[in-house]
C-alpha cells in the first residue's frame, strides 16, 4: 500500500484543482511536485525519527551529568591546591620550629661546656 506526499515546494492539492485525489486514494491528474511513499517506508522513517528523539534526550541528559562532573572536578582541584599550599607551609613551620630547636639546643650544650 503507498501514500501520496507533496513536495515542500509543491503547492498544496486542496489548491490545485488539476489534481484530485478519488476515494480509491489514487491520485489523479498527478504533476510532478507529488511522490508516492509505501507505507513501510512511512513506519521505517518514523521508527527512525522517535529513535532520534530519544538519542537526542539520552544525549542531552550525558551532556548535563559530564558539565557537572566537570564543575566537580574544578572544585576538587581547587580546593586540593588549597590544601597542598596549606600543607607546604605547615611543612616549613614544622622545619623552622625544628631547627631553631637544634639551634638553641647546641647553644645550651655549648654553654654547659664553656662553664
């Protein structure tokens, strides 16, 4: 079984009274701005159409999840450069703090001696 399509630049048939379109389905008097389309090829094209639908929604749901895992990662980054820059000063008090301990250490062992 076929159906009758017109061409996006055919003129519409209820306007063209050259073509008539009988009970039959048949279209007659056909010009060349109409095809004629089976139905499975109708069916097969819709398939593929509400398939694209939904691999345009899947798509757009993977674009949002991989855009906020992109801003978790960002912050992650950021606040682990935080930390690291917090751990390095932590680490050079802690050196400060011991060498001026050896220091004052072998000033006093220094001084018993000197006595």
């Amino acid at each position: 079984m076929t159906t009758i399509a017109l061409l996006n630049c055919s003129i519409s048939w209820c306007q063209n009274e050259n073509n008539a379109i009988s009970s039959t389905g048949v279209l007659t008097n056909a010009t060349p701005d109409s095809v004629l389309i089976s139905y499975d090829d109708l069916r097969k094209a819709n398939a593929k159409m509400v398939e694209l639908k939904y691999e345009k929604e899947i798509n757009d749901s993977l674009q949002s999840i991989i855009s906020n895992d992109d801003k978790i990662i960002r912050e992650y980054d950021y606040r682990t450069a935080i930390l690291k820059k917090q751990l390095s000063e932590v680490k050079r008090q802690r050196n400060y703090i011991i060498g001026g301990g050896v220091i004052a250490t072998l000033v006093l062992v220094i001084g018993l001696l000197v006595k």
